[in-house]
C-alpha cells in the first residue's frame, strides 16, 4: 500500500557481534534514554517502579542458552529493527507513515499520519515494531536519524545512542552501500549474516555470529578470521558451520 524506493543513496545499519555481547544491556538503556528525548518522544513506561514493569523500547536484548551439554552457549541476542531494503513494514502501511528514506535507507514512521492500525508489526517479521499505547502510533529504531546528522554535538558521538554505549564494541555503524566501509568488511571477513533471508525482505543490519570455543578442537580459533572462515569452509565436507547453525536456531527463535 505504500512504495519504498528501489534502491537508496547510502545503506545505513549496523553490525551487531554476538561473540562479544555480553548482554549488559547498556544499548538498550542508552537507546531508551535518547529517544525518549528525541524523535520517537515520549517512549512511554508501565509500572516503572512496580511488580510488573513494562514500556516501549527500540532496542531489546534477549538471553538464550544455545545448543546442549558441552556445546552449549550462552548467546545475548540484540533485537530492534533492521531497516530491510525490502521493508513489509512500509508496503503494508495504509497511510503512508511508515517509509524508508531514499536518502539513506532509514525507515521510519511519522507520528502524525500513523493511526496505530499496528499492521506494520504484524508484518514485520522480526518483532521490531513497538506500539506506544499512551501516544496509539508504532514507533521503532530510529538509527538515532536524530543524533548521527546532529551538528551541534561533537563528531564522536554522531552515531547512534546504542552503538556509542556498548562498553564492548560489540555494535557497529556504517554503509553498507560501501563494499570499502569497514563494517562492509567486516561483514565480509566475519561470515556476517542476514537473519531469516528466506523472508525476502533483504535486512540491512547484520549479527556477526559467535566464534567456537577455543578447546583445541577447533584447530582455526587462533587464526585470523577470514582465514580461519576460509579453512573452516574447506574443513566441512558437507557438515553445516557453527555459524550456520546458530543462525538457523536463530531463526526458529524468531519465527516462534
Ligand atoms: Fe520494517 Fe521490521 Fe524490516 Fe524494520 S525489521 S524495516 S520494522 S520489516
């Protein structure tokens, strides 16, 4: 019901490392703190001080136990919107206030022309959309649009909120429409992925998966890692890589 354009200027996103997330939460909380501020003002709260705390937040980090036995590992799984290049979000929108900027890719929702049909999270397939009951619009990550083209705060910290907060730089912003942009590298030498790309909807952020256990079985934990991707791909022989692995668990996860 509403167009996004074909293809944008830039390709703003981020990079999320989920072999360094330790899950502290501090993206979230400074995710929170600058939009409740900012563009998506008020981010509204329930029972804050209470039994049965609950609000709206643009940025959700979730804790899982993955795999079993000695296997097993503990995953800390950032979740907020993924600016699709193809965004279900914005093409089901009746009014139009859900769009994606030609500019630079962020996609967005306008306030005033949203009527809180909550379409948009319906088909939003990565759970990314958040109704504020208080104010009746969606809102969702920003990519702070409201910080990261901010000329009256210093250079550092024109980035979005999440990503200047993470004490272990496990996030990462930049454009991907840059193959040369060291998260496009990053990507690249990582093994980063799409989460649930058979959905079609060609997500923009990516999650760089986490490293196996260095135990000594895995003879390609000390090497670096596109060297070590490399060797693990021609070591496989038909079996699926960790990384793959945890994606597909990942993608169950979501689409529970
Ligand atoms: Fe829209 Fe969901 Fe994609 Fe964000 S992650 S652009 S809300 S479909």
């Amino acid at each position: 019901m509403t167009a996004y354009p074909k293809s944008t200027g830039k390709k703003l996103g981020l990079v999320i490392d989920l072999d360094i997330c330790v899950g502290c939460h501090a993206c979230a909380t400074s995710c929170k703190e600058w939009n409740t501020g900012g563009y998506s003002a008020p981010l509204s709260d329930y029972d804050p001080y209470g039994a049965d705390p609950h609000g709206t937040w643009l940025n959700r980090v979730h804790g899982y136990e993955a795999g079993e036995g000695q296997d097993s590992q503990t995953v800390h799984f950032p979740r907020s919107c993924l600016h699709c290049e193809e965004p279900a979000c914005v093409s089901v929108c009746p009014t139009g206030a859900s769009y994606k900027r030609e500019e630079d890719g962020i996609v967005l929702v306008n306030p005033d022309t949203c009527i809180g049909c909550k379409l948009c999270s319906w088909a939003c397939p990565y759970g990314a959309r958040e109704y504020d009951h208080d104010e009746g619009v969606m809102k969702k990550c920003t990519l702070c649009v409201d910080r990261i083209y901010n000329e009256t705060i210093p250079q550092l910290d024109r980035i979005p909120a999440c990503v200047r907060a993470c004490p272990t730089g496990a996030r990462h912003f930049g454009d991907f429409g840059d193959p040369g942009s060291y998260i496009s590298k990053m990507v690249r030498e990582r093994g980063g992925y799409d989460l649930m790309p058979e959905m079609g909807y060609k997500p923009v952020n990516k999650y760089l998966p986490p490293r196996p256990p260095k135990d000594g079985k895995d003879k390609t934990a000390a090497l670096p890692p596109l060297k070590a991707a490399k060797r693990r791909k021609g070591s496989a022989k038909g079996k699926r890589p960790a990384s793959e692995k945890f994606f597909a668990w990942a993608d169950l996860l979501l689409s529970r």
